[in-house]
C-alpha cells in the first residue's frame, strides 16, 4: 500500500494560528453515543492537545445517544444555536448543505490525496467536500463455523454467491437449532443499510450518475427476492431485529450468519467459531459493500468556524485518525503503514480492506430519512410477505421520486 505523508503539520499551523485570531471561547462539540467506547479516550486525548496549542479555546464535548444527535446538532443550528462542529452521518451532510447549515470543508491537494476517492466521495456533492471522514465501516459475511459443520457444510467454504447464501441458510435451519440467516428488518436505518450491502453486490443503486433514483431496476428485485426467499430461515419476527440485536445471537451462536463490520470480533466470545468472507454476490453483480462514513461537520454561524475546523483537522490528521480507528475497531479511513502493520498482525481486516475499491456509497440526497423510510418500508413488506419484491421496489421508487 502506497504511504501517505501526514498532514499533522498543516492541522498545527492551522490550530496554532487559531489561537491568535480568536477572543477565548468555548467550542461546543456534539458526539453521538456515550463517552463509554474505546475510542473516547484517545480522542479526547487528541482534543487536549488541541486546546493545549490554543489556548484560547476550550472544547465542551457533549454526548447524545444515536436516534437524538443528529437531530439536537439540526435542531440548534435551525433555532441560530448551531454546534461549532458535530458528530454526523455523512449521508446528513447534503441536507444540511442544502439548509445553509454547514460550510464547505476546503481541503489541500495532500489532504484530498490521503482519502481513497470512493471515502471522499461520501462526503462530497457538487464539487465540495462538506465534512471530514471520522469513522468508516465496509461490511462482509459472517458465519459460525460449527453450525455450518453440523450442518453439514464444509465450514472453509462459505457462500460466495445469492444461491449459495440462500442454500446455506435453509441447509442450518433445517439441521441445527440455529436460524440460519440473521436479517435487520426492523424500522431502523440499518435495516436499509444491510440491503445496500446485498443490493451494491448484485450490481444495484438507488441514486445514479446524474442524481436521479433508479431503484426500480432488474438488480433491485433481484436483492428483494432474496430478502424474500431467506425471511423463512432468518430469526423470528425479524421486523423486531436491528443489527445490534442480531450480534447478540449472533454471539449466541443463535444465527450462523450475518453481515456487519469489523468490531463484531470484539462482542462474541473467544468460543465462538466464527469465519469472514465478502458479501456474497448476486447474478448480475460481484461482491461489494456499503461504504458508510460518520464524519465531523463544521456549522455555520457559530463564530468559531474557523477554530472549529482546525479542530476537525487535527482530529482527522493521519496518524491521530488511525489512531481512532483502531480503538473503535473501524474500518481504517486511509491507507498508509499502519494499514499494512494491521494486515501483518490480523489478517481478519484484509476481507474489510479489500473491499473499499469495489463497495458502493450512502446515497446523498435532501431528505435522507424520507429515503430511508421509503426503502425500509419495501423490505418490511416483503418479510411479511404483504407484498411481492417486484411490487416492493415499484412503489419504493414511486414514494423516493418525491423525496427530490
């Protein structure tokens, strides 16, 4: 892998000439979840430094749980409050762009360079970028591989292919105790995000080159029939399972297989036999992923944009961000040696790594959560068998044209 040349120096001379431009003021820094995962502490560890280079300036970080902080970060910026820079989904950044609500993230052609354009790419519409990349995550199967075994399937050869996935699925279901297939169907944002996963690998989107929606193709019904052909082998009332519930049984050894990121090595135990393999592909696609990053917004009209954006940076630096990274157990955002120095102690990463070139981005459009809703809808309709996939992805596309 190509080594990228740090730009730690040009976030210091950004957060050191801060400190002369502005008067003493707090910058209030909105982060989703707890201050409980182990990234936490090598971030705040990152911000010290910050504030210890600008003195000027505290930094008040203020945790609010998923499902609330991205919508307080919008919230006060609306009501003339705005955050100086918040914890977002990148898939928000259009909207908030759209609003006026967030300035545009300049960045040096080094600093361009150090992303892998499908990461840029998600932060980025109309020839900006309007945040920096904080947390990324690319997704592959997982599978126990005692119950494929007792199953009677050779655990060293998972599925590589729709059929496959839908063979192994029914073949643990009928011969072990398990569910075979562990499906997010629960009105949550996962749910969509996990048949992105399976739609990019059969060579499907929901937004195309000119903006327009195009999920009502021959790909799409496709991924929706298989969602409706592995609902009878998936865990009970799978419209009550988000992904984190599924890791549960998952780490139960409840379901043999499921997709999701990395850190789900962190939450099974040791005696879990699990393996990893790509997300299997469908008939008109190869094996791909949902690219999805979190990223660090910088709002407008909080006074301090400035300061707030040589924070991001210093953040987001090379070797502070991998930093972060590792700790979280996310997906590295950049290539570089400690990408390679991972691979060489874990060879577990190579199957997230790997994928980056051929995953498939989170749709930016203006109303993200009508979306959401729209597609999550589909594939509820279709596990409840209340409607045909064909159907499904007809009047998801109908109900999507709206949202432009």
């Amino acid at each position: 892998m190509k080594k990228l040349t740090s730009i730690l120096g040009a976030a210091v001379v950004a957060g050191t000439s801060a400190t002369g431009a502005f008067a003493a003021e707090p910058l209030h820094m909105i982060m989703c979840g707890d201050d409980t995962t182990p990234g936490i502490p090598v971030q705040q560890g990152f911000i010290d430094e910050w504030v210890e280079q600008n003195p000027d300036f505290t930094v008040n970080v203020e945790y609010v749980p998923w499902g609330q902080c991205q919508e307080k970060s919008m919230t006060l910026a609306s009501a003339g409050n705005p955050p100086a820079l918040a914890y977002m989904g990148s898939r928000t950044l259009k909207q908030l762009a759209t609003n006026g609500l967030i300035v545009p993230v300049d960045l040096t052609d080094e600093e361009k360079a150090s992303y892998a354009a499908p990461i840029l790419g998600t932060v980025s519409f109309d020839g900006k970028a309007w945040g920096l990349p904080r947390a990324f995550s690319t997704k592959a199967l997982f599978y126990n591989k005692a119950l494929f075994r007792e199953a009677g399937l050779d655990p060293e050869s998972p599925p590589t292919t729709f059929d496959e996935l839908l063979a192994a699925a029914k073949a643990v279901t009928e011969n072990t105790g398990a569910a075979g297939y562990g499906m997010a169907a629960a009105s949550f944002d996962n749910t969509m995000h996990q048949f992105l996963n399976l739609m990019y690998s059969n060579g499907g989107q929901v937004v195309d080159e000119d903006g327009n929606f195009a999920f009502d193709s021959e790909n799409n019904i496709q991924t929706m029939t298989l969602v409706q052909n592995l609902a009878p082998y998936s865990e009970p009332g799978p419209v009550a399972y988000n992904r984190g519930k599924l890791e549960t049984l998952f780490a139960e050894q409840k379901i043999s297989m499921m997709i999701d990121g990395h850190w789900l090595l962190d939450r099974i135990p040791d005696d879990v036999e699990w393996g990893i393999t790509p997300v299997p592909a469908g008939p008109m696609g190869s094996s791909s992923s949902l690219l999805i990053t979190d990223s660090l917004a910088v709002f407008k009209n909080s006074g301090v944009e400035e300061a707030a954006l040589s924070l991001a940076k210093y953040l987001t630096d090379p070797d502070h961000q991998m930093a972060f990274d590792i700790a979280e157990g996310y997906t590295p955002i950049r290539e570089g040696k400690a990408v390679d120095d991972l691979l060489a102690g874990d060879a577990s990463w190579s199957t997230f790594i790997d994928i980056v070139s051929k995953g498939g981005p989170e749709p930016l459009v203006n109303d993200y959560v009508a979306m959401q809703d729209a597609i999550v809808e589909a594939i509820q309709g279709v596990v409840l068998g209340e409607v045909e996939p064909d159907e499904a992805v007809e009047v998801a596309q109908e109900e999507l044209e709206y949202v432009q």
